[in-house]
C-alpha cells in the first residue's frame, strides 16, 4: 500500500471476525434490476454492450471456469480487467443473479504481507458494502477462497462502462456526459460524506445499465489488491486519472476523486486524455505540472461554462478544486438546464426546417408554421405500428413528415399516403369515430396536431390550416372517384 493510503488509518478487522455470512447485511433484491428489466431504454445513449460485457468464449478462459465459488454457482464469465475476473453467478439462497470478481493474486511479498492485504480487503469490502446509493454498485458479500479474495455484487444485465465512449468516433451527446457525471459525482459525495475515497476514478470503473443508468465499481478494492505502486509503474492501469497528489503519493482527500471525476469528464467530452505522453515519466510530469489543451479546441460546440468546470475539476490545488461532489454537481445541473434548453431550440429548428419543406405547408408563413409546430407533438412509428385505429375517437390531424403509411378501411386496403399528406379529418366533427385504420409502412415520423390546441393559435393561422386540410381532404377524394 502506498503511504497516503486511508486504509492505513482505519482498524483492520481480522477474517473470522468478518465471515461473509455474519457481516455482510445482504439487501433485498435490488430495485434498479426491476428498473433494468422493465423501463424503456434510452433514446440517446446507445445500448450496445462492450466486449467485456460478453461472455468469454476463449478455449482457456472455458477450461479455467471454476463450477462454484464459495456458496455461489458460476455460469459464465462476463468480463475480466487489469485487476480479476467477473464471473456471472447464481446467489441459491436467494434466488438470484449476482456477478463475482476474483481478484488477481499477488504472488509477490511474503505470507505475513499477505495476510494482512487480505485483511484490508475484507475490511475495505465491508466498508463499501455498507454504502447504499443507487449510483453504486452494491456489494453483497465478500470472502477468500483458493488464495484469491472476491466480492459478490449486484449483476448489471447487458453492461458496458464509460470506456466505450471514450473513443473520439462514439463520443455521447454533451447533455448525457453532463448528466452520467453529474450522477457520479453525487455517488461520490455519498461515498465521501461516509469517510470512502474510491481511489480510481476511471472510465472503465464507471458501468452503465441497459437503461444507461450509472453504477461506479471498484470502490478503493482494487488498490488494496493491488498497490499503487504497481499501478503507477503501469502494471495495472493507466494513472492518466490520478490526481497530482495521487501520483506524487501525497495525502489523498476525497478532492482526489473529484479531480480524476473532472479527468473522465475531459475524455468523455473530447475523446482524448487530458494527458497524453509517450513514456510514464513524461505523463506524471504533465499531471503534477503541466495545463491540458482547452477542451473548446477538440471539440468546439462545448460551451463555456462546462469547460470552466471541467477546469475547475482538474486544478492541480485540490484546495481550487470543488469542495465536495455535491458542490460538482451543482454546477453541472446549471450546464445541464442550459444545454437542456439549447437542444430544445435545435430540435424544433430542424423540426422547422423540416416542416418547411412539406407540400402541406408551403403557403405558411414563417410565423404560421411556428404556430402550428407549438401545437403539435411528433411521434416515430416502426414498420407496421398502427397509427390510428378505425372507429375509435380523437381530436387529432396528422400529418405525415416523412415516410408512408397504409389506409385501411373494413380490413380492405384502400392505399397509402406520403410525406406531406395529411389524415385525420374526424377531428373536425366532435365525437365523430375514426373511419379509417392507418398503419406505418416503414418506418414513420408523423405529426399529431391536437385541434383542441390549434384553436388557441391565431386566427389566419387557424383559417390557413383548415384551407390546405381540406383541400387536400377533397383532391384525395376527388383522385379516389376517378380511380374507382
Ligand atoms: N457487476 C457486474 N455486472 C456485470 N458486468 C460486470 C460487473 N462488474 C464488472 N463487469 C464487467 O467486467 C469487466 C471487468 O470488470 P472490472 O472493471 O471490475 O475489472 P478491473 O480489473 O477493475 O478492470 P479495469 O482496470 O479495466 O477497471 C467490466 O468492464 C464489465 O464489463
Ligand atoms: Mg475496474
């Protein structure tokens, strides 16, 4: 362990005294793999897994698979990192799917030396096992077996961490990077206000669920198992997210956590590192001395504001950085309802544009499409999705903006309309019933104009509406009587 270690401070607890049975409270089943299992996914955040997050299907890794680790059923391995393996398990007692990491052996040092490691172990384990947030992993139990230490933790179906979009060609939307560090950085307040420093804030400690939620794992574990030593001199992780002070083996506070936080953050937002140098000597030195590039370099469209606190994340004086993650957050939500506004704006002026372009519309105004735009909401159907139902009631025209759809009326096709057509007339008579089935034919981006909210737009804009709806309402009825 290195010097500044917090462990060093804290009273080891020995292995008997902390029998994985006894200490370790187990919590009822978690509410988030309800969550994970029935929420809608994300519209943004891609749900694709990582590799890690698969099973290994390597000959070796197949052969090594141990059958059971302590009372729990091994079923696959689902990833493996620079510190263990995690195993996907069965929890028989209580019926339920845990994931197990086992964490490497040091086979270095002497057997008095590792026994005490072991001891941290188990006693760093029950510490966190004792932090309940929902942006944490929780931790079920802990033991030794074989020689190896390995704890028990909720399982996070379909995982994937924070390293898959580190990469400049899958960066995330700037909103989702402010809103998954905004959520670690009060994970971590929780953590820190109960006297945890996680130690190795990375993208790689940071999972995702399926329904791109935030899990920080690895909570100051994987440093015991593992000094920090080692880690620097690179044989276990990249220190690029170690603060000045980590890397120079001062005393770590939790500021430490917010820096490497701010570090994730810069490489979320950019695509790179904040440091970057071709030998280990050259990086610490940058840590400890050197400024990294302004983020609005690498990626323009950042606003101001989150490069000052990406900035403020990162100054070499923890005493200059937030006091807390609470106070990181904070700062991160104003960004966030700025940004939230700004896309909001982007968003109605591609729907604009887009509106602008459709026969529909052509005689609008500016103002009037605007108008018409506020009262409407817009929905994508999947192939085959039925958009409206024959004979239920609603008071909503429709227009298509882009794809087709099928009419049916009877069950009997009657054709289709495209981009630009309109349907829904019934909502011009009150308590009429639809008279005809619409279903997506491809996929479909239509428009819903409530005609209950089109009567609070202006009157030329109402008068307009109405004209070019019905007079596309009878050249269709015209175009079906000459066809049939
Ligand atoms: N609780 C879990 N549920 C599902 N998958 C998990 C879980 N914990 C870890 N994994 C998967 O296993 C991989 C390796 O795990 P982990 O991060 O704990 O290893 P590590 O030794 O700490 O490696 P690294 O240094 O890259 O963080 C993760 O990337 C993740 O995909
Ligand atoms: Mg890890």
């Amino acid at each position: 362990m290195a010097a500044n270690s917090p462990l060093r401070f804290r009273d080891t607890i020995t292995f008997a005294e902390l029998g994985p049975k006894s200490q370790f409270t187990p919590r009822r089943p978690s509410i988030l793999w309800a969550r994970i299992e029935q929420s809608p996914r994300s519209a943004r955040l891609p749900l694709t897994n990582t590799r890690s997050s698969q099973p290994a299907k390597s000959q070796a890794s197949r052969a090594s698979l141990p059958e059971k680790i302590g009372k729990y059923m091994i079923i696959n391995e689902v990833g493996r990192g620079s510190t263990g393996v995690v195993y996907l398990s069965h929890d028989p007692y209580y019926g339920r799917d845990v994931a197990i990491k086992v964490y490497n052996v040091d086979t270095s040092g002497d057997e008095n030396r590792k026994r005490i490691a072991r001891k941290m172990f188990l006693s760093e384990a029950h510490m966190v096992g004792m932090l309940q947030h929902p942006n944490i992993l929780p931790i079920y139990d802990a033991g030794e077996e074989n020689g190896h230490c390995y704890i028990v933790t909720e399982h996070v179906h379909g995982a994937r961490t924070l390293a898959a979009y580190c990469r400049p060609d899958n960066l995330l939307r700037i909103d989702d990077v402010v809103e998954l560090v905004y959520k670690a950085a009060r994970a971590l307040h929780y953590a820190h206000s109960r006297g945890v420093i996680h130690r190795d804030i990375k993208p790689s400690n940071i999972m995702l669920t399926l329904d791109s939620d935030v899990r920080i794992i690895d909570f100051g574990i994987a440093l015991v198992a593992d000094s920090e030593i080692s880690r620097i001199e690179g044989i276990a992780g990249s220190p690029s997210y170690m603060s000045p002070e980590q890397v120079q083996s001062i005393e770590l506070t939790n500021r430490s956590d917010l820096y490497s936080l701010g570090a994730v953050m810069y490489e979320l937002l950019t695509g790179t590192r904040p440091f970057r140098a071709g030998n280990l000597q050259k990086l610490l030195h940058q840590i400890v001395f050197a400024t990294p590039p302004p983020i609005h370099t690498l990626r323009p469209e950042i606003p101001e504001e989150l490069e000052n606190v990406t900035a403020m994340a990162l100054q070499k004086d923890p005493e200059k950085r937030y006091k807390t993650g609470l106070d990181f957050a904070a700062e991160l939500t104003r960004v966030h309802q700025k940004l939230r506004a700004q896309y909001n704006r982007i968003d109605q002026q591609e729907q604009f544009s887009l509106l602008r372009k459709l026969k529909f519309f052509h005689e609008f105004s500016h103002g009037e499409i605007w108008e018409v735009l506020r009262a409407s909401s817009w929905q994508d159907y999947g192939d085959a999705e039925e958009i409206v139902k024959e004979g239920e009631m609603d008071d909503r025209f429709y227009i298509i903006v882009q794809g087709r759809v099928g009419v049916q009326r009877h069950g009997k096709a009657l054709g289709y309309l495209e981009s630009g057509d309109c349907f829904g007339e019934t909502s011009y008579v009150r308590g009429a019933k639809r008279t005809a089935t619409i279903n997506a034919s491809g996929s479909v981006t239509v428009m819903k104009v409530s005609s209950t909210l089109l009567e609070q737009v202006s009157a030329e804009c109402q008068l307009r509406f109405n004209q070019v709806f019905l007079r596309s309402m009878i050249g269709r009825l015209q175009s079906a009587e000459r066809s049939s």
